[in-house]
C-alpha cells in the first residue's frame, strides 16, 4: 500500500480518500484504526454542549466525580466516565496514567522519569501529567503496540 500525501491550500475540511482494487487485511487495519481516530465525544462548556473530534483531545481527568477532557487550549466536562472513555476509545490512543487521569498517547512529546519512581508526561500543549508507578506497565505496553514493537523483557 502507498500513501499520497497532498498539501491543498483552501481546503474546508480535510478529507481522506481510498482508492482500492481490493480490501485486504492491511488496508483493514487502516481503516480500523482511522474509525476510531474520527470518532466524537460531547462536553460542556459554560452551560454550553459542544461536540469535539476524540482526536483533539489531549487527555481526561475526573475530578470531585465529575469528568474533564482537555484539548490544546480547553477543558470541557464530559459526562463519561474514565473506564466508559478507555472502554470506548482505547483504539484511538487513549490509556491509564493514574486513578484519576487518562492521556491520548499520540499527543505525548516527552516522557521523563522523576526521583519517586514515577514518570512525567510531557504533551504537546505544554501540560506536564504524572503517571503513579501502578500504571506503568498498561502504558508500556500500549505505546509498545501503538509502536508496532514487542518490548523485551
């Protein structure tokens, strides 16, 4: 399979288009994984209902039992809770940090590890997340499959 990428200027919205002779495995797995990268999750913002692509967010958190997604630059509460978010999503990215956060793995830029043993998460927008030790290898292993890579032991 090849890939064609095209920078057009003015475009609306950007799209994707398959063009296809046949559907074999490997063009199935794209599509799985593009099905769950286009998928929506709806928030409130000021008493206000907005809809936002599950791939603009950066990570959830619960906080005082209530639920908050944030993207680049807003926090919206969402009615879900985290395991109803990893339950759904887990396809597009999404893993266990700690009790109380879950982060989109492709919005990570760094991680690093601290002197209690636990591990900073740098993303994208800057934000800086704690994962606890207890979770360490769940996000391993779903970084490793997101790689395509067998971690050794």
């Amino acid at each position: 399979m090849k890939l064609i990428k095209t920078k057009e200027e003015y475009l609306d919205e950007n799209y994707l288009e398959l063009h296809y002779d046949e559907i074999d495995d490997e063009t199935v797995g794209v599509l799985e994984r593009l099905r769950s990268a286009l998928k929506y999750i709806e928030g409130t913002l000021d008493e206000k209902k907005l809809t936002v692509p599950i791939a603009d967010m950066f990570y959830f958190e619960t906080v005082d039992r209530k639920t908050f997604g944030y993207t680049r630059d807003t926090c919206i509460e969402v009615k879900e809770t985290l395991q109803g978010i990893i339950d759904e999503y887990t396809d597009a990215g999404f893993v266990r940090i700690s009790k109380s956060s879950i982060v989109n793995l492709y919005k990570i830029k760094k991680l690093q590890g601290d002197l209690n043993m636990r591990t900073l998460i740098y993303l994208r927008n800057d934000e800086c997340l704690v994962m606890n030790r207890g979770y360490r290898a769940e996000f391993y292993k779903a970084l490793n499959k997101l790689q395509g890579k067998k971690r050794s032991k």
